[in-house]
C-alpha cells in the first residue's frame, strides 16, 4: 500500500473549485480573516459544472440574479445566461477577490478521517504526484450532488448495432459534427430542452424522444424591468432589489403550485398551446402526468424550444425506445425513428457528500444513517458542511446563506476557544424523509444513499428561502442540537 506524504495544515478545506467553493472562499476571506483556508479542485481548472459540461446550448435555468453571487453583482444584459458567460462570471469573482491563489488544481479529494483527539480532519488527495494528505479543522464540501466520472445512460437493448454516434451531455466531444444529421435527444429534462433548439439550428432535423411529458415554461432571456432598474439606479442598490423581487417572486409560485397545482398545471400547458396554436398535440406531449414542481420545471428561455418546433427544425415523439436498431431506433408503439446521432440525455448520477469515504474516530461515515441538520450539516459528523442549492429556486440563495452559517460557526468556536461543532442526534427517528422528495428518476435512483431530513426543525430541509433566512443568518448558533465542545489545549483544565 502507499504511504500517504504529510502535506501543510490550514483551518478550513474547500473541496471544488466551482460556483459554490468560490463564494465559499470569498465568504472565509471576507468574514474570517484569521482564518487559513485552501481549496482543493479535482480537475485543471475554476469553474466547476461550468467548465464541465461543454454541449451545445448550455445556459442557467435558473435568473442571473439570483443564480448570481450575493456580494458581486451580475452585469450583463441576459438574465438567463449562456454557460461561457457563467464561467466567465466565477473565474473572474476568484481574480478580483484574491482566491486564486488558494487553489491547488488536480487535487481530487477521496476521503476524510475526523480525529476528536486532534480536532482536525485527515484528507486524502490524489495529485499528479501521487497520494497525499492535507489536514484542517473543518472541512466544507462544495463540489454539489452528482458524479464527475459520468451521466447516467439506461441498459437500452441494442446500443452495439447502432451505427452512428451515441453521445451522452455530460461528455460531450469536441469533434461531433450534426450540421445537417438526424440527430434525436432521448430525454425531456433541462438538458434536452436546452439542446434541441440549439442543435436544431444547424442539424437537418432534431427530435425529442421523450417517455412522458415536462411542464416547459417560456420566459424572456432579457428581464426589462431589471435592466430599467439598473439604468435608474446604483448598481448594487439595483441588483439587491431585482434578487429579491425574484427570489419573492419564485416563492409565491412555488407556494401556489403545490397548493393549487392544477391551477398551475393548466395555466402552463395553456401557454404552451397559445404558443404552439392548433395543430399540435399539447395532451400528448406536453401535458405531465404529475404536479409542478414534483419534478423540475424547464425554461425556455424567449421560447426557443417551442420557436424550433414550430419552424419545423424539431419535434417531440412521446413513445418509449423498444432497441436501438443500425439506423435509429425502434419505439414500443412499432414506430421507428432513423437518426445519425442519437443524444442520450437521461440523467445524471448522485452521490452523497460528494462521493467522499468519511469517518470519525475509526467509525465510517455512513450517510443514508445519517440526517441532515439544517440543510447543510450531518447528524454525529463534526465540523464538516456541504453546500447545495435548492431545487426549487437558484442554486447559489442557498449556498451564500451556508456560507454565511459556516463562518458564524467557526467565529463562534474561535470566541468560545473550542474546536469542534457537532449536529447530535442520539438516534434516528422513527419518522423521516428523503432528502430531496422530488420524483425525477435521477433523484429516485440515488436518494436511498442519501442522508435523510427529519419532520421537524432543525432536521428539516426548507426549501424555502426566507425560512432559511431565519435559520441560518439569524437564528442563535446554540440550539440545543448543535454542541460545541474540545477547547484549546491552552485552555483545558489540568486533572
């Protein structure tokens, strides 16, 4: 077995180099100034999903005002940005707020071992150099919800007798060439609704195979009101007010469609039939079998996807695949689809505490017997954060407020002289729930490896950002779940 090299100790460990690690620097920069930190990116370069994934289309779902930073404001004209853009925004927060320098590049982080004796963790890192071992007091996992190594593509009878390209979002090729080819996107999630307007303006037809329906919304790319906003008034006065006007306003709509959903439900597939006219199939192909917001919703964003449609460049077949054939596809209702490429854009892969083998004192860490506290904590497991976004809003709302927790914890621990903090929670209770409760099949296959969230605060997970709010910025650090313990050698008692 190799032997692990001892490498430097800093305070704080950042895993990922993405959206989430480069606030989370700048937060730790910012508000704990004393404090050490260090982050470690698995692969060569910032920028995390955003240098990932290269397909053609790649845009937010999620406004810019609220997708972006808290502290810097977004100053281009797109509310709904091209990925390239969102790139371009983190890599430049991590220049001209001074982290660049704390980032080891091909760092990929594979374990951690907490030592109470210690107070520190042990992480292992695998480097160009080999294996290596860094140590810190807290570690803040950044690196989000699904694998790196690959999407997830379905055992779909027949893939080796096809004859063109089988291409997966997640791993797109630079050398594909669909000027002009028959391509089909099997899916209808985020990714396929990005796709197929995008490769439908060159490609010779794009079809979207889809199983069953998705609740698609079209929206403007540009937001009027904010760019009027942002010419009145100073820039950061008008970013505030234009981030909470939406996160305000994603609230009441997610509020009313889980309360009225079929209000919701027919106020969506009447835009898509208004937008679409007559002669398509709206009962068909755009009306889901579920509520909104059971599963995510998909923006169009200035209507590409139903612009494609009705230009002809695309179309949705609701069916599902029989095998792949040599030239296409065969469909359970006997139809065949002919294609040259086929996109398989069918989900990604989960994993829980970004794929890390954890333990604490020699006991592993076993994340579905875990629950997680506030959001972003771990039932037992100390001094250790994750930062997600949420599913029914942006991505970065929640994280800024993690942030902002995990520094309130670490200044609070400095304050008191005591090195750990620590979510107890003596068992399980008899009633839980899953992590995330939506029914996508990405989350359905994965969720069983997942912490659980319990019923009540503080074990709850809100989805909810102004309950968050309360949670997280203002709420008192010592709840009576949350134990802070081991002082500083300095300061312990003799026997």
């Amino acid at each position: 077995m190799t032997e692990l090299r001892s490498e430097t100790h800093v305070d704080v460990i950042i895993v990922g180099a993405g959206l989430s690690g480069i606030g989370a620097a700048r937060h730790l920069k910012t508000t704990c100034p004393d404090r050490s930190f260090m982050i470690l990116e698995g692969r060569e370069t910032i920028g995390g999903t955003w240098d990932l994934f290269r397909y053609p289309g790649i845009r937010s779902d999620s406004d810019m005002y609220t997708l972006g930073y808290s502290f810097r404001p977004w100053t281009e004209a797109k509310a709904i940005a091209d990925g390239p853009s969102i790139l371009r925004y983190i890599r430049d927060t991590a220049r001209d707020e001074g982290v660049e320098d704390r980032i080891r590049f091909s760092h990929r982080v594979t374990g951690a071992a907490w030592s109470t004796e210690d107070a520190v963790w042990t992480v292992s890192v695998e480097t160009p150099s080999g294996p290596s071992a860094l140590t810190c007091n807290f570690l803040f996992l950044c690196g989000g919800y699904y694998s790196y190594k690959g999407g997830y593509t379905p055992d779909f009878a027949g893939m080796e007798r096809f004859g063109g390209r089988i291409v997966h979002p997640q791993a797109w090729p630079e050398d594909l060439d669909y000027s002009g080819k028959r391509v089909v996107v099997i899916g209808s999630g985020a990714t396929a609704v990005t796709l197929v307007p995008e490769m439908a303006r060159t490609a010779g037809h794009v079809t979207m195979l889809q199983r069953s329906p998705t609740y698609i919304v079209g929206r403007p790319g540009e937001d009027a009101q904010a760019l009027k906003l942002r010419r009145l008034l100073p820039e950061k006065m008008a970013y505030g007010l234009i981030r909470w006007r939406n996160v305000l306003m994603g609230m009441i709509f997610y509020r009313l469609a889980r309360r009225r959903p079929d209000r919701v439900k027919t106020a969506i597939i009447d835009q898509v039939r208004q937008t679409l006219g007559p002669d398509f199939d709206i009962e068909t192909h755009f009306s889901p079998r579920y509520n909104p917001w059971d599963q995510r919703l998909c923006l169009a964003p200035d209507g590409d996807f139903f612009q494609a449609l009705k230009a002809g460049s695309a179309s949705v077949v609701t069916d599902e695949i029989e095998s792949f054939t040599e030239t296409g596809l065969k469909l359970k209702s006997g139809a065949e689809l002919a294609a040259d490429i086929i996109i398989t854009a069918t989900g990604l892969k989960l994993e829980p505490m970004n794929g890390l083998s954890l333990s604490v004192d020699g006991a592993p860490v076993r994340p579905a017997e875990t629950l997680s506290y506030k959001g972003m904590m771990y039932s037992n497991v100390p001094n250790l954060a994750s930062a997600f976004g949420y599913t029914n809003a942006s991505w970065t709302l929640k994280c800024d407020l993690t942030c902002e927790y995990v520094c309130r914890l670490l200044n609070h621990m400095r304050r008191k002289g005591l090195r750990q903090s620590t979510p107890v929670l003596d068992h399980l209770p008899s009633e839980t729930a899953p992590w995330l409760d939506f029914t996508s099949g990405y989350v359905q296959r994965s969720m069983g490896e997942f912490p659980k969230q319990g019923v009540t605060a503080p074990w709850k997970l809100h989805q909810n950002y102004a309950l968050d709010l309360a949670s997280l910025r203002f709420s008192g650090l010592e709840d009576g779940v949350m134990r802070f313990s081991n002082p500083m050698p300095r300061l312990r008692k003799a026997a």
